[in-house]
C-alpha cells in the first residue's frame, strides 16, 4: 500500500541494493556527491540526525519494461567512473526505483563496499590510474586531534589504503577503521574481541562497537525512511520525479528534461549511449566541456518547432522519432567535432559549444557525415564553415538570449521551420550559408577601429578568442597539424626590454603579451625560433625574400630590434587594425 513504510536500517537497505531490490530508473541523474558529502553523512547518522525520508516507487509486472533501470555504483572516479551500469529486468523479481535518495544511499553503498577516486592537483583529468588516488572510507576512532572536516563529531575520510587493513595507525598516533571491514564481524561479540585484539582503549572500542550497532541494528533516529509509491503508471513516476526535483536548485532544468528524454526510449539505451557520445567528444576530440545539455539541444536545433528546453518538447512521440535517427545523429555530432579539432579548435578555444549545432543541422540534413572531414568536393563548404565559427567566436553571439539567436540562425536553412514537412533548406544542395547565419542570426556588425581597439587588437595570449583571431590572419595554414601562438618577441625576453626602457617610455606586459606580439607558427618552427630575437629569427629565416616573408608573417618592415618595440608594437597594430578591417567586414 502507498504511504510511510517501516523503516529499514542501514544494513538491510544495503543488502536490498546488493540483491537488486533497489535500482535506479533511466531518469534519475548519475552520483555527483563530493567525497566530503560522504563523510558528512556518515557523521550524520552517527550523531542521530535526521538526513531525510527517501521516496520509492514499487516496480511490478509490465512497469518493469516501462524504462531502463539501473545498478548502483561501486566504484566512483569524476568524469570517467560516473555511469551507473544497466540491469535487464525483465523476467526480475519486483523490485524497488528510487525517485529521491540515490545520493545518499549511493554513498552509504560506496563508504561500505566501493571505492571513491580522487583526483591529484596539478595531474591530468585523463583516466589513468596515476592521476587519482583510489580510496576506501576510514572512521577515526581515537580522533585526539583536530578533524580536517569542520563540525563533525565524527571523523570519516577517503584515505588512500590497502583493503586487507582493516585498521591502521596514524603518525599522531590515532587508530583509523576501514567502514567496509565492519561486515567481517558477524556480531556484536565478534566486533568487541576484534576491538581487543587490535588494542583499542576504552573510547576505540565504543566508538567501533556503535558504528557497528549503527549499520546492523540502526537506532530508530537513524533508520532509513521511505515514502513507498505503488501506482503502476510510469508516467506517474515521472511525474513525481519531476514535481520533487524541480523545486530547488540541486538538479538543473536541463537534468530533468534529460532524464524525461531518455526514459521515453524504447529500444536503445539512451542514457548509455548519450553518455558514450558526450565521452568521446570528450576524450577522442579534445572537448572536455560537452555535455548532454548539447546533445538535447542538437535533438531540438535538428527536429523540433521550438528549440526552447521545455518538458512537453520532449513528449514520447518526438523522442521516439528521436531514437530511429540516433545513429546517423551521433556520427553527425561527431564528424562536427572532428572537423572543428581539423579547424585547429579545441574545448577551450571553440567557448561557446552550442556553436556546433549549425555546423551539425548542416551536415546531417545533407547527409555530409562520410564526407565533410575529408571530401575534396567539401572544400569550399569546410572553407566557409571555418569562416564562419571563427568569426562567431570573435562575436560571441550567443548569449543570454541564445535560443533567440539560435532559432535566428537556423533561418539561414529554412526561413519557416516545420518539423512536419520533413524539409530542412530553402534550397536544394545549399552551400552552407555561412553570411546568411550571420545576418539572420542579427550579430553582424560593421567593425570599426573602436570594436578592434577593445575587442580584438590587445586580447591576451592565453584568452580563448585568441586562436580564433590568430586562425583568421593565418587562414591558409593546416590546422590539423599543431600550430602555436608564438610571440613575435619573445616572451622571455620581457625583462631586458623592461631595463632597456627603464628612461624612457615602455609598454606594460599587457601589451607586450596581446594579438600586436603574436603570430601563429607551427610547432616545430615554433621550437626552432625559440627565445630569439625576432630580428635574428627574421634575418635567419628571410632568404632573399625579407618583404615577402615580412608579410607573411603580418610583420611590418621596421627595426625589428628589441630597443624599438615601441615602435614596433604601434606600426604592427596599424597593419593588424587594416587587416582585421578586411576580414571582419567581408
């Protein structure tokens, strides 16, 4: 019967997890708690306060097909251990979804039986072993000093452990249990003489004896306590997993309309298949920021009326017809990306992600997937895709009002959008419209020598816009080979201008390190000049074509000498300014 249901200790509730009795429906988001959530929680329990009623839904019969459910996890590491694995239900015994309370009981699980990854400062975020510590959950039972948590009565932390220690001592001499070894005791008494055996004082064998009696024979103000929904109608479940979430701030808008999407797939598993594609723009294309925000709103940019998140945008109708197209989606998302890493882009480079999706509308409506990377009959289209996101970079189009633009852009394909009619372009093989995004999207701007003065001429070298703004002087380089930002004098040899102008006037590092001191070059000829000077780097590399080569370089033909970098800097802007006149006003 629906309602408050007897409360279940902590044991039981783990063994119901191990057994499969508890499960996570497709719509429930993945584990994002903290490793110092956990240990709060633990001290929580500990201390007896209440941590909150859970919500459960009882899964029977034909609502076991309904959606896709899943394990919990038992082993955690951010970004790369964080997809729960799926479980076949079908033919299962009825089991229980958890609608609130994954979090909490994923990190009991985890405390006893899993481990939790942390990562190393100053490592890489790629998944390999050396970059992270792998951790179990340690109780302090002698805690005679100061806990690295503030407020807790009772000190948990991730230590990075051998399993088979169930206890160890500490430099300060305090004694540290491992929570997982608290079932190798099958009671109370076998806890007490473990406790003897390790030679606990007094308060350690107290401390041990109530963490025990807390997993095993929870007190009443620690027990778990749950809200038991028995309606079979899936979509009443949904719907109450909407209604508790959508009130605070702990899942986003996009969370939920993410889970809604994928639990009205059918046939293939979405939330695995999603996460595998966010993954591998991830990992094999160099965009660590994506996400499956992105890809819900490529689902609305290529098919739907309103490209507006909004819950009845992802009815079961619109994302079954979804489902079908989901193959060809993803290849197009990621032949997108690929070609944005051909452009020279990177996660940190491209800034705003949702720039992919025009590139994507175009080149899975043309069915351009096998193609666009490579195909010399792509040329002119790659050439004017380059253009385009380049320039959108420098203008930054989407901002707050993003879905207005957007919607604005997609108009450069089809003027009236239906979804309906099964047409997406105006114009049979339409080259992609690369001025016609621009205009209809209303960011085209006449560039004046204001524009360039605040937005473009004394950007940073590390600023991301600044690969974009360095691609656009250098169009004719290859890009899928590794260029540089390199300084035209260089960098280190900031100091010495500095002294050599410590009588007269000089230019802040500011100026030194912009757009007015940088040239792009490929890596290798970037090791090759090196610290230079940019006088004997040029006399070095000229031949006996110096203006020539001046120019290609965007260098002007002044005295290229350290002592006349004031000079320098403001011949150099004056070319930059006329040639960014040129590109940015075409």
């Amino acid at each position: 019967m629906a309602g408050f249901q007897s409360p279940v200790s902590i044991n039981e509730a783990m063994q119901k997890i191990k057994s499969r009795e508890y499960l996570i429906p497709a719509f429930q988001r993945e584990y994002v708690w903290g490793p110092e959530q956990v240990a709060r929680l633990f001290d929580s329990l500990m201390r007896g306060y209440p941590i909150s009623s859970m919500l459960f839904w009882e899964v029977k019969d034909e609502s076991k097909k309904s959606w896709k459910f899943y394990d919990f996890l038992q082993h955690f590491r951010p970004v790369h251990k964080v997809h729960n694995q799926h479980f076949e239900t079908a033919g299962h015994k009825d089991f229980y979804a958890i609608l609130d309370g994954q979090q909490r009981l994923t990190s009991l699980y985890l405390g006893l039986f899993g481990r939790y990854d942390i990562h190393k400062r100053n490592k890489k975020w790629t998944n390999e072993d050396k970059n992270f510590t792998s951790n179990y959950l340690y109780f302090n039972l002698t805690q005679s000093r100061p806990t690295q948590l503030s407020d807790v009565g009772y000190e948990f932390l991730w230590l990075e452990r051998d399993k088979t220690e169930a206890v160890f001592g500490d430099e300060h001499g305090q004694k540290w249990f491992r929570c997982g070894a608290v079932y190798d005791f099958k009671n109370l008494d076998e806890a007490l003489d473990f406790a003897i055996e390790q030679g606990l004082n007094k308060e350690e064998r107290k401390r041990l004896l109530d963490f025990f009696t807390l997993i095993f024979n929870t007190p009443d103000q620690s027990k778990i306590n749950f809200y038991l929904e028995t309606d079979q109608n899936p979509e009443k479940a949904v719907n109450i997993f909407i209604r508790i979430n959508s009130g605070g701030t702990a899942l986003g808008y996009a969370d939920i309309l993410f889970s809604v999407a994928i639990a009205n797939w059918k046939e293939i598993d979405a939330r695995t298949e999603i996460h595998d594609l966010v993954d591998q723009i991830k990992n094999n294309k160099g965009f660590e920021n994506a996400s499956k925000d992105l890809i819900l709103k490529g689902f609305l940019f290529l098919f739907h009326n309103d490209i507006r998140y909004q819950i009845k945008s992802f009815g079961s109708g619109f994302i079954q017809a979804v489902e079908q197209k989901w193959k060809a989606i993803k290849v197009a998302f990621l032949e997108t990306f690929e070609l944005l890493k051909s452009f020279g882009l990177s996660g940190e480079t491209l800034g705003a992600y949702n720039l992919a999706l025009p590139l994507v509308y175009y080149i899975y409506h043309q069915n351009l997937s096998d193609h666009i990377v490579h195909s010399i009959g792509q040329q002119d289209n790659r050439a004017s895709m380059k253009t385009w996101v380049l320039r959108a970079i420098v203008f930054k189009p989407l901002g707050a009002s993003s879905d207005t633009t957007l919607s604005n852009m997609r108009r450069a394909f089809i003027k009236e959008f239906d979804a309906q009619s099964g047409v997406y372009f105006d114009q049979a093989n339409m080259p992609f419209p690369q001025k016609a995004i621009e205009t209809e999207g209303k960011y085209h701007q006449n560039v004046d020598s204001e524009f360039l003065e605040n937005n473009v001429l004394f950007v940073r070298s590390k600023d991301p816009k600044t690969f974009a703004l360095l691609a656009l002087l250098y169009p004719n380089l290859d890009y899928s080979h590794k260029f540089h930002k390199d300084h035209l004098h260089p960098q280190s040899a900031y100091a010495k201008y500095q002294k050599l102008s410590e009588q007269g006037d000089f230019k802040p590092f500011e100026i030194y390190d912009s757009l007015v001191n940088l040239q792009m070059l490929d890596e290798h000829e970037n090791k090759s000049k090196n610290d230079k000077p940019l006088e004997r780097w040029v006399n070095e590399n000229c031949g006996q074509d110096r203006e020539g080569f001046l120019q290609r370089h965007l260098i002007p033909n002044v005295d290229l000498s350290l002592e006349n970098f004031g000079g320098f800097i403001e011949d150099r802007r004056k070319l930059l300014e006329d040639k960014f006149m040129e590109i940015l006003n075409k």
